[in-house]
C-alpha cells in the first residue's frame, strides 16, 4: 500500500498509478482519481490525435520536400527547411536471385546486405558479383534547422 501524500503535494502531482492504488475513500466520500475507464478514454484519445498529428505531419513533409526539391524555400522565425540526402546500398531481389540462385537469396533475403557481404567475404558468394548487383538507393530527408545554427 502507497503512503499518502505529504500535505505539501497536490494530487495532480501523485503519479496516475500511485492515484489508481491509493485506498478507496470512506463511504459517502467521493475520489478525484480517474477510474480506469476514464484513464483508457484518455488514452485511447492521445493515441488517435498523435496518429492524426503523425500522418498530418507525413503528409505535410511530402508537399515540402516536394517543394524544396523544385528550388523553393521555406522558413519559419526559428526554423529553417532543408533537404538531406542518406544512400544506401541495396541489392535488387530479382537480380541477386538469377546471379545467386533460390538457396542464397533465401539465406540474405531475411537478413540485410551486411549478411551478403559476410557471406561474399566468406568464399560463399563472388565478390566481384555481389559488387554489380549493388545499387545506391537515395533517401531525401526533411529537416528543420534552427537559425543562427549550423
């Protein structure tokens, strides 16, 4: 059982699980805690407004990076957009198959190209193949700079 708390600290300040165990107030008396369902309720409501927000957000970052990429610019008080570029090295399922066969493909295809590499290092594969099956894949990155850095 949770002491309670010190007469300096407000309710809104004990811990929502620290509210839920507390003991059951005498009869005739009313509790400030939230019950479960309340709890839930809320929960439930975060859950589907950050999802909104999130896929708001994705589609908003769309239309910018779009922007960005055909020479606009965009800029706030604080923050400034800006467009970065990461590759990655990928090997095409279908080419790596007809140079490798079904066993090979089968072996790297639950892993990352990190496995093929081993592999390749180990004798298993040809190097020189698994070298011109890669291609470099480019991934654009919307990124909010704040000013006066960097």
């Amino acid at each position: 059982m949770n002491a309670p708390p010190a007469p300096d600290q407000s309710r809104s300040e004990q811990s929502l699980s620290d509210q839920l165990s507390s003991e059951q107030p005498p009869a005739g008396q009313t509790q400030d805690a939230p019950d479960l369902n309340e709890l839930f309720d809320r929960y439930a409501t975060l859950r589907d407004t950050i999802q909104g927000l999130e896929a708001e957000r994705e589609e908003l970052g769309a239309v910018i990076k779009a922007a960005l990429l055909a020479g606009q610019s965009a800029e706030t008080d604080i923050y400034r957009a800006t467009l970065k570029r990461s590759r990655r090295l990928e090997y095409p399922l279908d080419r790596f198959r007809e140079v490798f066969g079904d066993a090979a493909t089968l072996e790297v295809a639950s892993v990352d190209k990190k496995k093929a590499e081993a592999m390749a290092k180990a004798g298993d594969l040809d190097g020189d193949a698994l070298a011109n099956l890669a291609e470099v894949k480019e991934v654009v990155s919307l990124v909010l700079m704040q000013k006066g850095s960097g």
